[in-house]
C-alpha cells in the first residue's frame, strides 16, 4: 500500500526565525508498506521509516521521499483512505480533509517546523530585536538582520 507524505516547515529562513505563522506544506513522495494492519497501526512504522536517517546508512528501499528524518511535521494519507493522519508531538489525529491536516498540523502548540532543505540559511545565534530577526553568525561579533 502506498502512503502519501506532506510536510509541513517554512519556507523563508526569516520565517523560521521569527517562529511566525507562515508555514507551508509540501508533498514529501510517498512509503510503500504490506497492508496486514489497519492505517493507525502503521503510522508509526511509516513514521519510522521516515526517520531511517537516524538508524540506517542506506534509505530504505520502502521510502520513495527525500526525507531522512521529521518529527511532528508530517502528514499522511493512506492510499485508498479519505482521512488523513497527522503527527503531532504526542501522537496522532486525523482530519477529514487536507485542509483541515493542515491546521491541525500548524495548531499543534509542541511542534517544531523547520526551514526546508532548499531554504537558505545560516548557523549562529537568532534575536529578535524591535520584531525583527537577526543573526550573529558564528565567530562574528555582528548582528544582521535576516532578511531572507
């Protein structure tokens, strides 16, 4: 069985930064798992399975997704299923719509989003200052303000 995977992160370094609302969410490929469990039991393993970067050398050959790791940032959709899953900090809920994974997603208080790969960004120290994003890279003196 095929299952579809989004992720939700942001789409600006700034965005991040400033740990605002502008959250995107992206299709992620797909994971082909044996359908012997129901879609709520094989949550977890998908899940799993996203994260083989973090227990494996090599992709899995059932991952068809970039991803090497999430945390309560993805959203699944069984194949031949209406509902979709959504990974929260603790756990799961569904949703009845695409739409309404999203917000669930973006509601969920204990999330971390993150930039995605294609986003540009730096390492250093992030302050906001009069609600603007700045960055003193590391061994810098200097705070610049993030404007990308």
């Amino acid at each position: 069985m095929r299952v579809y995977v989004w992720q939700l992160g942001y789409s600006t370094f700034k965005d991040f930064a400033l740990h605002n609302s502008n959250i995107s969410c992206r299709p992620r490929g797909y994971v082909e798992v044996e359908c012997e469990e129901s879609s709520q039991d094989l949550r977890e393993h998908v899940w799993e399975l996203l994260n083989w970067g973090c227990w494996a050398e090599k992709k899995p050959k059932e991952v068809h997704s970039r991803l090497d790791h999430c945390n309560g940032d993805v959203i699944l959709k069984f194949e031949g299923e209406k509902v979709y899953h959504v990974c929260l900090s603790f756990g799961w809920t569904t949703a009845e719509s695409f739409k309404l994974a999203i917000n669930a997603g973006k509601s969920n208080d204990l999330a971390e989003f993150w930039p995605f790969p294609n986003v540009y960004k730096k390492s250093g120290q992030i302050k906001i200052i009069d609600d603007k994003p700045y960055i003193k890279e590391c061994g810098s003196n200097e705070w610049i303000e993030i404007t990308w």
